[in-house]
C-alpha cells in the first residue's frame, strides 16, 4: 500500500520540488502552507508521516507537532521536521516538541526518502488506528474546533504576553508600576484583594506590600492579618534582616466590613529566580476559587516572573551603585546624600540623630607588616563588627580608605555610646587570622549629634572629625565625643 506524507512548507517552490521527488519515489502527497492548514488536513487526510518545515506563519513547526502529539487520536503519527537554522538548538526543540526526527532541509532527496521509509518502519500506523481518527474527525468536527481553540489560544496568550512586557517601560517608577500591574491583573484575574511585593538586594531595605482592594477600604486589622500572612510566606524562601513591613495601599474607596476569615480563597506566590526571592504576588477573594486551574495561570507566572527579575536587577544595579565594592558597606557618595538628606529630615522634624568615624589604628603599618591583601581583609572584618553592632536602621559607610561611618537616626548621643563602645570593644577583642597570619587590631571613634549649632552637614561632619582626631591623639582604642568628654 503506498504511504501518505502531509507536507507542510510555507514556500510554494520549495513545497513543488520535495512534492515531486516524494512522488517520483513513490508516495502518496498531501500539501499544505502552514500550521494551521495542515493541522486540519491531518484530520481530512489522516497520513501515515507529516514531513514539516519549522518556521512558518501562525503556528510553526513545532506548535504544530506539539499540537498533533498532545492528542490521543493524532500521537502516533511520526513527525519529521525540517530547517535550515541550527541543528543543534533546533533538534533539541524538535525533540522537545515531540518529533520522531529533525533533518536539515539541505538534504537531498535519496537520503530524505531513505530517512521516511526509516522512520515509517519504525513507527507504523495500523488500518484500525486511521480508520478510527477518520470516523472521530467526521463526527465529531474535531480539526477545525481544536484549530480555532489552539488559534484563540495563541492570540490571547500572544496579547497576555504583550500586556506583561509593556510594563518594563515602568521599571524606574514602582509605583506607578505596581498601578499597572495590578490594573493588568484585576482585567483577568478574580479578587477582592491583591498584593505584590518587590524584595530588594539591599537586606535592610523596608519590605512593602503594596495592596490593591479594587477601590475598597479595607480596615487596618485585615490588612495587618493580609500583611502577617504574606510575608510568613516569604519568609519560607527568604530570611528579613530588616524587621519593617509595610502595607502600601494603591486606590482607597468606601469602607467595607469583613475580616480576613472571610477571604476564603488565596494564593500566594514567591518568585525566586537564581535561587533568590525576588519578590511575590498574593490574590485573596470572598469566593471558593482554585487559582492554580486558572486557564493562564503557568503563563502569568511566568510573565510575572521575567517582570520581577526585571525590577530585581534594575534595584540591584542602583543598588550596587552606592555600594562599596570591599566592605558591602555603602560609599561615600552615599554617604553625603544620605547625611544631607538626615540633616534636612530632622529640620522639618526636630529631632535628633548622631553620627560616628572610625578609623582602623595603624592601619598602614598593618598594609606594610602584612601586605594590602590582610589589609582588606581586617577593612572587610571590621565593616562585619560594625553590621553585627548596630541597629537595622542604623545606616554604615566606607567614607574612605580605612575610615567607617555610621549614622544612627532617631538617637541622641547618650543612646549612640553604647552601640558605638560596643564596636570597639568587639574590634578589640577580635582575633584577626588570615592566611595562618594572626594580629589584634583596634579602632579610634569620633561621635557627634545634629546640635543646633550646626547649621549644614558639613559642620556635624568636622565635628565627628575633630572628635576622631582627639581619639587618635590621646591614645587610640577609644571613644571620643565632639564635646570632648572622654571614655575609657
């Protein structure tokens, strides 16, 4: 009985000259010029091989043997694919597509033969087999309703796509990235409420859960139970150095009385990427809803994900800009904006902040004894002491060379002493060991306050200065404050 090919290819020469050599050989030819075209015909025709070209219109190659190999009644056709493109990342796809056999479209005509007749005889179609599809695609007009789900389907996830990777043009602007985001997915997705969280490479940045309630003002202990939950979450993938979350709330409206226990339904999502939490997304409803069987789910995800890496590595760019590259401490261009912005924070809203200097003593004969690389390594151990010292909110910098700083909001110079002389003694007390090389090393402090008779940064920061210098000069491995009162 002579076999039956479909042949697919979108070029009308190319499709002519490989239908007349199968035929001079032999076979019985069906011709079609793309996907879509022949994924009907399969069922019309019912062939015992689909030899396929891979880039077509509409759906191509793969999509089309994917199609064909994700149904009970078509699997067991073979499927040849055929291309010009790479051989290697195009047979890896071809096989992940499901095809029995990937050749490259430069073969000639002999050796494509001999490659069907191969693969026919290892995958036969029984007359049971096709006698069957014939009668499903009859009755049940299976071909076209398939085509125009699968065609439906393209389009929408095509547009779903789209919508997702529009919102990279607002990666520099969170909020008004959150805004879309959530306009996007309240246009598909069922909820009452909803949440998206960016987690930050910095580790003691806030952690912000924005909320969208679809306009509704939700009461301060249900977003408190909502915020709870969520980051219980993420704190499975994730461990929070810095202790503050926040719930922000995109669009406010008209009080509404529920609880959280009335949100029956939820899902929450961490994003990981890297093997890092890069941020996540929750959905709550009043409703019974199985999330997880939404049509598009895998899809947004997905999208989700590529737009959270994308904002990941955008902050971690920013980021790793005010960083000191050694120290992981913040550098001293960050420094000055952050004091400048400290002082300013605290002339609208008196209060107070104090600020500190260290400097490693003899640094320079540690580099000379040593060499630059133990040098490093003590700048490197002793910005550890300082993180392991101060608060979370207290904000540390590598302003230059062996010099550290620290500015303590929210702290007047009583409450600056005890994490500061806390420092020192760690630093001297610490057994400093590199390369089987051992060495104590101690540190002379500066400390200071926003007095009022400071009128700019610059006059806090030569008073923190002074204070350093007298430290130094009076002997070392001590705290001085700017008023010149010193402890042992």
């Amino acid at each position: 009985m002579t076999s039956k090919i479909l042949l697919v290819e979108d070029s009308e020469t190319q499709l002519k000259f490989l239908k007349d050599g199968l035929i001079q050989n032999g076979f019985e030819v069906e011709t079609a010029l793309n996907g879509a075209e022949a994924y009907k015909k399969v069922f019309e025709y019912i062939p015992d091989i689909i030899v396929s070209d891979i880039l077509m219109p509409v759906i191509d190659g793969y999509q089309l043997c994917r199609m064909i190999k994700n149904v009970d009644e078509t699997k067991k056709i073979p499927v040849i694919l055929l291309t010009v493109l790479d051989k290697k990342i195009d047979s890896f796809w071809g096989k992940k597509a499901g095809a029995q056999l990937f050749l490259s479209k430069s073969i000639n005509m002999d050796e494509l033969v001999r490659n069907i007749n191969a693969t026919l005889r290892r995958y036969p179609l029984t007359q049971e087999y096709k006698t069957t599809l014939a009668l499903k695609s009859k009755s049940d007009n299976v071909a076209q309703t398939r085509l125009n789900t699968i065609l439906n389907d393209l389009l929408l996830k095509s547009v779903f796509a789209n919508e997702f990777r529009n919102l990279s043009d607002f990666m520099n602007y969170e909020r008004i990235l959150v805004e879309k985001l959530f306009s996007l997915l309240s246009s598909f997705v069922e909820y009452s409420v909803a949440g998206v969280f960016f987690a930050s490479p910095d580790d003691f940045a806030e952690n912000i859960l924005y909320i969208d309630t679809l306009g509704k003002n939700l009461s301060k202990n249900v977003l408190s139970d909502i915020q709870y939950d969520f980051f219980r979450k993420m704190e499975e993938f994730r461990t929070f150095k810095n202790s503050k979350f926040e719930v922000v709330r995109i669009l406010m409206g008209k009080e509404i009385d529920y609880q959280f226990t009335d949100l029956r339904s939820k899902i929450i999502i961490p994003l990981i990427f890297d093997k890092k939490l890069i941020g996540g997304v929750c959905f709550y409803t009043r409703q019974d809803m199985d999330y997880a069987s939404f049509r598009y789910f895998d899809i947004m995800i997905s999208e989700l994900l590529a737009i959270f890496k994308m904002k990941y590595q955008y902050t971690e760019k920013e980021f790793m800009s005010v960083l000191d590259g050694l120290t992981g401490l913040y550098n001293r261009r960050q420094f000055e904006i952050s004091l400048e912005q400290e002082h300013n924070r605290t002339k609208r809203h008196p209060s107070d902040f104090s600020l500190a200097i260290l400097d490693i003593d003899f640094f320079k004969k540690v580099n000379d004894t040593y060499g630059h690389q133990y040098g490093d390594y003590v700048l490197k151990t002793v910005a550890d002491l300082m993180k392991a010292a101060f608060r979370k909110t207290d904000l540390l910098y590598r302003y230059g060379g062996e010099e550290l700083v620290m500015i303590m909001p929210e702290t007047n110079i009583e409450g600056a002493i005890i994490p500061v002389q806390r420092l020192r003694r760690m630093v001297e007390e610490y057994d400093f060991d590199y390369n089987n090389i051992k060495a104590k090393v101690t540190v002379s402090i500066g400390l200071t306050m926003n007095y009022q008779e400071f009128n700019t940064p610059a006059d806090i920061l030569k008073s923190a200065d002074e204070a350093l210098y007298k430290a130094k000069e009076s002997g070392r491995n001590r705290v001085v404050l700017y008023e010149q009162q010193q402890l042992n």
